[in-house]
C-alpha cells in the first residue's frame, strides 16, 4: 500500500486502543471515588468539587485524571484505595502508551528503510547519469521517470518463495483479469477454460512507458498485442504522421491480430503523451498457455481463422475499434459460443421467410432443350462449329411494351418467357431478388447468416448464368477491364458448351435455384446446426433441402426432376471439383469415382453439373456479370473441360 496510509492505519490504531483503556480506566476511577464517599470518607470527588456535578462533567474530571494524573495527587493521605490504584495507574498507563509509541515508531522505521531502498537507488542513476554526462534536461526526463516506475512498480518486488505457485497465479488474475477480459475470446476462455485464462494473466508482460515514447509506428513490424492500463495516448492510423491524432485513455487493445500472424506490419502509430502503463502479450506466450488444453487450442483456432479472414475481408487495415468488433463478431460464430449461446434468430427451426415470395412446383411442360441444336460433346468437327444462337431471336436492352410486368416475381414465368423476351442487366438483380427469396440482401437466408459476399457471388452466378443460355455476350463481359475482357472466340466455345448441355427449362430453374443456395453450406452458423458427419458444404446443402427447406425456400419451386439435378450436382461437387483438377490437387480416385457416378446417373447428370460449374465459376468474384472468367482463365477452364472429356473416357 501507499506509506501514508500505512501511518495513518498505524496511528488510528493506536489512538483506538489507548482511548479504548482510557475509557475503561475511567469508568474504574469513578467508581472507586464513589465507594469511598459511600463508606464516609473524603475522596477525589470531594477534593475536586465535583460531587454536586452533572455526570457529563463528573466523567470529564475522571478521565482528565486518568490522561495526565496531577503530581502530588489529588487524594487524601488516608485513601489506601485511592492511592494504590493511582500507582497501578501510573504503571499501567506507561505500559499502554509506550506500546502504542513503539508501534508507531516501528512504522516511521519501515517507512523509512523503504524509502531508503529508493532513495539508494535515486542516487546510483544520478551518479550514472553523472558520470555519462547527461544534459540536464536528459536527466530530468530520466528521474522523473524514475520517480514514476519507482512509485509504480516498487510495491510488486517480493520474495516469491513466500507464495506458493497457486497464490501468486490466484493474485495475477485478481490483478490483471479486469483488462485482458475486455478481449471477447479471453473472456470466453474465461468461462470454459479457467486455468488457461489464469495462464494468460501470469504470462502478460507489463510495460512503463515515458511521456511522448513512441510504443509502435506504422510499418514496424507487430509482435505482441497491447492492452493500455492507465495514462494517455496518442494514436495515429495509417502511415501519415500529419493526421488528426486519437486521444486513447482507459483499457483498449490493439494489434490482436499479431498474436496470430507471422510478418504483420503495423498500420497505425501509437504514442504515449504521459507517464503510462500497459501489458503486452504475444504469440509464443498464447501458444504455450494453449499446450495443455486441446479444446481450448481448437476455439482459438477456429476463432483465429475467423478473424484473420475478417480483417482480411475489411481490407487488412481495419483500426483498432474495428477490430474490436470483428473480434466480437468472430467469437460469437464459434462453435463453441454458438453451443453455449445459441442465437435463436439463426437456429435453422426458427427461421420463417413467409414474407417473402416462394415459387411454386415447376409445373410446365416444355422440358426438352430450348433449341433444336444438340452437339456431340466437344467432337472435333463441332467445336469452333455454328455459334449460332440457339436460343432463337434474345431481346435487347429495350423492355418490350407489352411485358408482363405483374408475373416478373414468379420464377418459372420469367425462365419460358420473362428472360427470353426482356433480358436487362439493370433489371436482372432486383428480378433474380424477386424470385429467389434466397438473393435477397436484407431478409435472405444470407443476410441472417451474415454472408454478404457470398450472396453477390451467388447473385452474380445467376446473372452469368442467364446471360450465357442466352447469348448475351454483353451482359456476361460487362465488368470486365478492356484489357483482359473475354474473346469472342472464347464465348463462342462457351456457348458451344451451353449447347451441348441442352439447357431445360428444369435445368435453368433447377441451377438458379443451387447457385442461389450453393454458398449455404459454407457458413459455420448452419453446419454447425447439421449433424456431424454431413458437414462439409455439400452436405451442408443436401441437409437443408432434405430437412429445413423454411431456409431455402426457392427449393419447393422445384419439381422431382429438378431436385434430383441439383443433388446429383452436389454429390458430383464433393467427390470432384473441376477448380482442383485445374490446379493438380485431384488425384486417380477422384476421377474414377466421377466416371462411376456418371454411368450410374447418366450424362444428364454430367450436363446439368458442367451448366453448374459454368456459373458457378463465372461469379467468383462476384458483380454484374463475370469478373472472374476472364480471357486468361476461360482458356485454363475451356481445357479443363477438354481434358474432363478425355478422362471420362479413358481409364484413370
């Protein structure tokens, strides 16, 4: 504690106890004085005038006698009574009171060997500062530094042999846990796992900083996170100094994402403007707290994963109150959190988008190929062959007069006549939002489980889906940049593809419907929900159109044939992704099992999965039209689909 409390504590003490006595011997006094009147004799009472008072005033006479007895004393010399309780008075009074004096000097003597300590230490800096030949205003910095780490950090040296390793952990936390519980997957951690939490405050490093010491600046490199206790400071973010400073003052964190990162760089630049504290904990520190706890590693690496992916998604320069809520957002969409807390609005039963529009069964029908053109797959003699539209006459970018607008939100309406007589870039997203109650930005499946990227590229593959069924080169390359737009060579063998696939009606309706509920399976919030051998997003999707179909809605539109094509696809996508082909990463098997299921389902599985992976890839990178398949990667995607030929007919 602080030394003036120390006397304070130790004088009051005192002061108690001998007013305590006082009182006691007082009482003792008065009632020796009255016995002694009782028995005829003249006491103190009488020899004080005080035997006619008031009680207030016969109490304030005893115990002026018993502070500061009168020398000779004021008894007559008949009194045996009286006086032997004055002797034993005398006796008793130096004993308290010189008890008293010697606490209070033993205090004045621990106060001073302390201060001695420091003052030993004051004047070995001096004497060092002497001898380098420090300016005076050098020195001056140094010792009022001194004086603050001095008063600061002197109470905490000890002898740690006095306190076992459970008292000096069980300290740590009660010292420490107030700050670094502000950190949302700490203070989970705090709840699931107590010891490793009690880890993390005995590991945290505290640090003293001087005012106007710089504690990182932008474009250092970020080793450890700080959690600032007392002080003020300044932080600047980005790289230029010259920006509008903000004053930090109280508990904040910041560089959380170096306790998971290798090589992070700073982007801001934080500064002490006073004598400030902070603690400071890194990634090798985090690492051996975790060692003994498995589960407790697996929460902070689903969590890590989480939030790097989220600063990397806000831009990777996101500032430190940003951060603070994507830690918060990242937290809670842990499994673990999601089983302690279960958010009702996306539990999977809970879910209602009644108020949205949902198709009915697809019931036309014209389920044989739009157009009459139905090539061999990629023959020689085919494949640069008539690109002619197959499609027949596909309206411009003029709405015909006579377009019933009032049938736009019904999707099979717009699939046989909508699209094929008015196909608008403009309009094509509010339509698709209409129809496919999954697209929609604010009250979608989606939105719910906060999926905003995945929905515009799920948006985006309908779009480019549309607009290669319907030729519409325009619609398909219109966000792309002059200088890597796709050839027309290039969307000619595309929409050779797209004949050889021999779009249905069902097929359109079907893949609009997957490509809108496709990206589902990728949020955590519903695998978490489905059991746990059917997580991977696949199965994630076969999940939901088999049980919760109040989620995907757009589902019910479709009739038997159409929900068979769009789990064929699924089942084809888990066992092979045409992507990793691309990239070396399939392996024999994989082929072998894609060559077995083709023979068992039929090449109309194989078509509806190629018009899948045609829009689905198309929409990577989301936006209206295709930003992703570009001239460059079409050419690497027109021969994957070569070679997928080939390997479908030869042995793997």
């Amino acid at each position: 504690g602080r030394q003036w409390i120390m006397l304070v504590v130790a004088i009051i003490n005192s002061a108690v106890a001998i007013l305590l006595v006082a009182h006691v011997m007082t009482c003792f006094w008065y009632f020796v004085g009255r016995q002694v009147e009782n028995e005829g004799r003249q006491s103190w009472l009488s020899l004080e005038g005080a035997n006619d008072k008031d009680p207030f005033t016969q109490y304030l006479h005893a115990f002026r006698y018993i502070m500061d007895a009168p020398s000779p004393p004021v008894i007559t010399a008949d009194s045996v009574v009286e006086r032997f309780f004055d002797i034993l008075l005398s006796i008793f009074c130096l004993v308290v009171i010189g008890s008293a004096i010697s606490k209070i000097s033993g205090t004045m003597v621990e106060l001073r060997s302390m201060n001695e300590a420091k003052s030993k230490q004051r004047y070995e800096i001096r004497q060092y500062l002497h001898s380098q030949d420090a300016s005076f205003e050098l020195v001056s910095r140094v010792m009022k530094f001194v004086e603050y780490k001095l008063e600061k950090m002197m109470p905490t040296t000890f002898d740690s042999s006095l306190i076992s390793h459970t008292l000096q952990t069980e300290l740590s936390v009660n010292q420490r846990s107030r700050f670094i519980e502000t950190v949302p997957i700490f203070a989970l951690t705090q709840t699931l796992y107590p010891e490793v939490f009690s880890s993390v405050c005995v590991v945290l490093k505290k640090v003293v900083c001087e005012n106007q010491e710089e504690v990182f600046v932008a474009g250092a490199l970020s080793t450890c996170m700080y959690i600032t206790v007392t002080g003020e400071y300044s932080h600047v973010q980005g790289y230029d100094l010259t920006m509008d400073p903000k004053i930090l003052t109280g508990v904040n964190r910041l560089e959380e994402l170096a306790l998971y990162v290798d090589a992070l760089a700073h982007h801001s630049s934080l500064f002490a403007t006073t004598f400030a504290e902070m603690f400071t904990l890194d990634g090798d520190n985090l690492v051996t707290c975790l060692q003994n706890s498995p589960s407790c590693a697996a929460m902070f690496f689903e969590y890590a994963k989480e939030f790097t992916a989220a600063v990397k998604k806000a831009g990777g320069n996101a500032d430190f109150e940003e951060q603070a809520m994507l830690a918060e957002r990242c937290c809670k969409k842990t499994q673990i959190y999601q089983d302690l807390y279960p958010d009702q609005e996306t539990r999977l039963d809970n879910i209602d988008l009644s108020n949205l529009p949902v198709e009915k069964p697809f019931t036309s029908e014209a389920t044989g190929a739009l157009g009459s053109n139905s090539l061999s797959f990629f023959g020689d003699h085919d494949f640069f062959g008539d690109a002619s539209n197959s499609m027949g006459e596909v309206a411009q970018e003029k709405p015909l007069k006579g377009l019933e607008m009032e049938q736009s939100g019904n999707l099979q309406w717009m699939i046989e006549e909508g699209w094929k007589r008015d196909l608008q870039v403009n309009t094509l997203p509010a339509q698709l939002q209409e129809c496919l109650p999954e697209l929609h930005p604010n009250d979608g499946p989606h939105a719910i489980f906060e999926q905003p990227l995945e929905r515009d590229r799920a948006e985006s593959s309908c779009i480019c889906t549309l607009a290669l069924i319907h030729d519409r080169y325009d619609i398909f390359t219109m966000p792309q940049p002059p200088s890597a737009k796709l050839l027309e060579k290039q969307w000619q063998i595309l929409q050779t593809i797209i004949r050889w696939v021999e779009p249905t009606y069902e097929k359109i309706h079907a893949v609009l419907v997957l490509l809108a509920i496709r990206s589902l399976g990728k949020s955590k919030a519903v695998a978490n929900q489905c059991p746990q051998n059917e997580r991977s997003p696949e199965n994630v999707v076969l999940h939901l159109i088999e049980e919760y179909q109040n989620v995907v809605p757009s589902v019910q539109g479709l009739n038997a044939a159409g929900i068979k094509y769009a789990k064929g696809a699924l089942h084809l996508h888990s066992m092979f992704n045409l992507a990793q082909m691309l990239q070396g990463e399939n392996v024999p098997a994989n082929v072998s099992q894609l060559q077995e299921s083709i023979k068992r389902d039929g090449v109309e599985a194989l078509r509806f999965y190629i018009l899948f992976l045609l829009g689905f890839m198309s929409g990577l990178n989301a936006g209206r039209g295709s930003k992703f398949l570009t001239a460059k990667r079409a050419e690497s995607f027109i021969e994957g689909v070569r070679i997928l030929k080939y390997l479908l007919e030869a042995s793997p």
